[in-house]
C-alpha cells in the first residue's frame, strides 16, 4: 500500500540519506563497531556534516530545526535500519530523540547556545540517563540525589543501562533533589564528561545492537553547576520527561516498523531466490501466505504510525496513545522479524544475515521505553481508571 505521508522535501531528504549510507557506511564499518561495541566519531561527525543528525535542534543553532515533523527521522531510520544498521539507527536516536529534545524543548538559553550547535553536528554526544539497578519503570524509585551547595549540586548515585553511555560528552541525567517521591522532588541536571568523580564505567555485553554502545554510569560527589539545571529550575525533572515520553516512544514505534518493514524485504527477496526440492521456497503455499501476512502486517503498521506522526506533528500526541503506538508496533515487529528468521532457515540464526542480527536487536524494544506490560497499563488506565 502506497503511503503518502512525505512530501517533495523528505523524499530529497531521502536522497541525502542514502547517499551518506553509501559513502560512510558499510559492512566492514559495521563489524568494526561491533569489534568495538561502539559506533566510531568519525561516523557520526560524517552524519552531523550530512545534515542527518541534530535534525531536531532548532536552525538557530546550527541544526534542521525539525523539532516537531518527525517524518525525517523516520526517512532516517527506514534508511539506516532497512540497510541492516540498526546500532547506527540507535545512535543517531539516541543524539536527537532522548539527548537534544530535552535541551532544545526545555533548556535555558544559555545552556542551548553552549551545546546544541555541537549537538547538531555530531562534535557533542548526548545520552539519557534514568534507569538504575533498583529502578527501571518506577521511576519514582530511583536513589541517586543531588543535594544542593553553593553554586551547583553534589551527585551521588548510579544509572545501568544507559544508551551510548559509555561514548557521550554530555549525559542529561534524572536526580532527586527532594524528600519522598513527588514528581517535585526530581530534576534533570547535565553531567560532562570529565567532571571529577563521573566515571563512565564498563560497557554492557547486550544480546543484540553490538555495535551501539551501552553503560553504567556512577556518581561519587560529582560536582554540578547551577548552569547545568535543564530549565534553570529545580523540581521539574518528572514532568520534563513526562513531556518528552511521547517522542520517545513514538520513535521506538517508528524504529520497529523499519525494522518489521524491513524484515518483509530481506525474506521476500531469500525466499524467491532460494530452492528446495526443486521449488523456490516462495512457491510454496505455505511461504506464500506467510509472505502476504507479513505484507499486510507492514501495511497496517505504516498507516497506524504515519498517523502518529502526524498527530505529534501538530502537537495531539498524547502519552496514552504514544504508548499504544510503542506496544503494538514492537509486538508487530517481533512478530515479523520471528517469521523472517523461520523462512530464512538455517541462514536466519547466522549473524552474517541482517536478518538475524534484526532479531537480536528488536528484542529490547519491547523493554526499553517502558516495558510493554507498562505500556498497556497505561493506556488500560485511561480506559477504565484507576482506583
């Protein structure tokens, strides 16, 4: 089914895309990533001279300033993840989804003028922190504090499994800076890289995204200027990232339609070229109609997520309905990914194949973000209350 959500600018966008893809990326790139457990700087200042990342930093400050049309970033992400990169496609997320919104949306003046415009060309990694050992969903459980002193706040904690933790400059970092568990009793503050008692810790072996860096984090009475307090003011940390949950979780919705979309190409194109019994596999019925459930499936998930976007466009996406774009597209996806894997045979659990290394890499999709258990709480909440 055609979609007809890009206009004549994002089908261009399109073309700047693919050919970064094709001068920057390759297969033996993307086994050096895996090598090292992490995308290389050199690529992303290549994405950032390319104009595909910073796309949500505002032009002011060097960036696209498509804070809000998030169809580039799907053109991104279809791109990157339907070339078999998702750790790429994980990388560039994590820079404009999670680390530039909650400066470019939220942040002061001052502390968009100091980093956003190394931000939007790749020279300032970012990073999201707020999962720890103790606290995952119930974010309202976490331990690390920030206690306030003269001119800034000393931090004492940990966070786990933080995406590019290990490669980002600069981590926006969730804290509590109160008693009990309020939502004002958090705050956001910006830790660099350097500051003394930051350490960046080890990087996590992940089952899948191998080439996409993940870390703990610690925090032994780090220092943190005032300046670096996202918004100037303390308490607001929960409902900034109750303000930024919808994005984030639409842009997992968007990741694993690429993905199952995806999915369908690399099986359509295995299956007709492959043969048993003299047959192409895709001959038979059964393959078939694996084949036109998978293609329905790709289509359903297209129509329900371009609306999506079109809703955040326009500023109507609501966290309730952000959830239910995040758990059904993920479960679509495993779905897909899983019949891929099954007619790839014995090749879909070889790593060499895209298909499997899709498979490893989607299975946290339907974790991070809120696990998808959370997500139908939610949006179950807003159905029938809750007592």
């Amino acid at each position: 089914m055609e979609r007809d959500i890009y206009e004549e600018d994002h089908e261009a966008f399109r073309d700047v895309v693919k050919d970064f893809m094709k001068r920057y990326v390759s297969e033996d790139k993307r086994k050096q990533w895996e090598a090292d457990g992490q995308v290389d700087r050199a690529t992303m200042l290549a994405a950032g001279e390319a104009g595909i990342i910073g796309l949500s930093v505002p032009e002011e400050f060097g960036g696209a300033g498509m804070l809000q049309d998030y169809r580039y970033r799907a053109i991104v992400l279809e791109e990157v993840i339907g070339a078999g990169h998702g750790s790429l496609a994980g990388a560039l997320g994590i820079q404009d989804d999670l680390a530039v919104p909650y400066i470019a949306h939220m942040g002061t003046q001052e502390q968009k003028e100091k980093w956003l415009p190394g931000m939007a060309t790749g020279e300032i990694l970012g990073a999201l922190a707020m999962t720890e050992p103790g606290a995952g969903s119930d974010l309202r459980g976490i331990k690390t504090t920030a206690k306030k002193v003269d001119g800034g706040y000393i931090v004492n904690g940990a966070k786990t499994f933080i995406s590019s933790g290990k490669t980002a400059d600069i981590v926006v970092t969730f804290v509590k800076t109160g008693e009990g568990n309020r939502p004002d009793a958090f705050s956001l503050l910006i830790l660099e890289d350097g500051m003394e008692g930051f350490d960046h810790g080890k990087t996590l072996e992940k089952m899948g995204f191998h080439g996409w860096d993940t870390a703990e984090l610690s925090f032994t009475d780090v220092f943190v200027p005032d300046a670096n307090l996202i918004g100037g003011k303390e308490g607001l940390g929960f409902i900034q990232l109750m303000m930024n949950l919808p994005l984030e979780r639409l842009s997992i919705g968007v990741a694993a339609a690429a993905a199952g979309e995806a999915a369908f190409n690399w099986t359509r194109d295995y299956v007709i070229s492959r043969e048993a019994f003299g047959e192409r596999i895709a001959d038979f019925q059964n393959t078939r109609f694996q084949l036109a459930d998978m293609a329905t499936t790709v289509d359903v998930m297209w129509a329900y997520i371009d609306r999506a976007m079109l809703l955040y466009k326009d500023a109507k996406l609501s966290a309730e309905e952000a959830a239910k774009v995040k758990f059904w597209a993920t479960d679509r996806e495993a779905e897909l990914l899983d019949v891929g894997v099954q007619l790839h045979g014995g090749y879909g659990y070889i790593t060499e194949y895209p298909i499997a290394r899709a498979y490893l890499d989607a299975r946290v999709h339907r974790i991070y973000g809120g696990t998808n258990e959370i997500m139908r709480d939610l949006v179950a909440r807003q159905i029938v209350g809750k007592r």
